[in-house]
C-alpha cells in the first residue's frame, strides 16, 4: 500500500462533530441537572443542581452559535 493512498476505513472527525457533539452533550446535562433539582427534596443541593443547569445552559447556547457561525463560515 502507497505511503500516500487514503484509508478508506479511517473516519475523520471534523471540529463541526466536536461541536455538535458539545453542545449535544450539554444539553443533556442541562436537563439532567434539571430533573435532579425537581426530584431532591434537601434545599441545598437543589439549589447546587438548578445553578448547575444555569451555568451548563449558558455553555450550551455558546457552543451552539459557534456551531451555527463555524457551519456557516464553511
């Protein structure tokens, strides 16, 4: 096999999957930590888990407009 022949088993994972596997993975965390404030009844770590899904929605809506500007800019 030539040095410079492509692999046609090797899958190329482009910044636009890490991107939308980012925001995809963050979103589900943000309803995870959702649902884990609404299901535990000590105030506290409710609270801890609401702030959680706060903050890991604010990544989510950033890692999707660099989704949406990267998608657009190719």
């Amino acid at each position: 096999m030539e040095q410079d022949s492509v692999n046609r088993n090797e899958v190329e994972i482009t910044t636009y999957d890490r991107l939308l596997r980012a925001w995809e993975n963050s979103m589900e965390m943000v309803r995870d930590f959702e649902m884990y404030s609404k299901r535990i009844e000590d105030n506290k770590i409710k609270e801890v888990f609401k702030e959680f899904a706060e903050d890991e929605g604010m990544h989510a809506t950033k890692l999707r407009e660099l989704l949406l500007e990267y998608r657009d800019r190719r």
